[in-house]
C-alpha cells in the first residue's frame, strides 16, 4: 500500500534526519527504505526538507541542485564529506551510509505506526 501524501513527507523527512552525521544516501536509497519513488523523495525534500539534514540527500552521483550546492558545500566540509574533483558533488561512493543500519534505525522510529 502506498503511504498518503502527507504521510510519506513525515517518513521522508524523518529518514533524512537518521542519515547520521558525515554520511550521505541517495533519493533513490531514501525512496527504498520509505516506500516511494526518488523523484518524490526530491520533491520532498526540496519543498519540505529545510528542516532535517538535506545535504546529506543527493541524487545518486552525489549531486544536488547547483542553488543548493554552495550551502551543501559548507555542511560537507563541517562533516567531513568529500567534494568530487568536479566540485559538482560529494563523494557519496566514499561517503554513504550504512543502508542496513539505516533502515533498522527507520524501523525503530516507525514502529507502531
């Protein structure tokens, strides 16, 4: 069953805030865990995600819109993330988060639910 509108925000938003800290997941690994598509998950974040941690959401190449990028840029530097050599992303091969542990940490915030 597909989640409501409203109801996958919440998941999305708050599986972005589970990302811990010097890592980073893809939209598409964001929309696997929750349940949805990656273009949702970017529609999400960008119109809701200035709350929780979005730098640390990219598209799968490490990419995140070039309005956004120079921001990103200081929280990646503040983290400890890698910048690509394009300076166009960071280094989310190097960077990502462990999935497992992440959809066991999205477990346990949604159980109940």
């Amino acid at each position: 069953m597909t989640p409501a509108p409203s109801e996958t925000v919440e998941r999305v938003l708050l599986a972005a805030e589970l990302v811990p800290l010097g890592q980073v997941v893809s939209y598409g690994d964001l929309a696997g865990l929750v349940g949805t598509s990656a273009r949702r998950v970017g529609t999400v974040m960008s119109r809701y995600g200035s709350g929780v941690p979005w730098w640390r959401v990219t598209s799968a190449a490490g990419q995140l819109p070039l309005d956004i990028l120079g921001r990103a840029k200081e929280h990646w530097a503040d983290e400890g993330i890698g910048v690509t050599a394009s300076g166009r992303g960071c280094r989310i091969g190097c960077h990502r988060a462990d999935l497992v542990a992440l959809a066991d940490a999205y477990a346990r915030e949604t159980a109940g639910d």
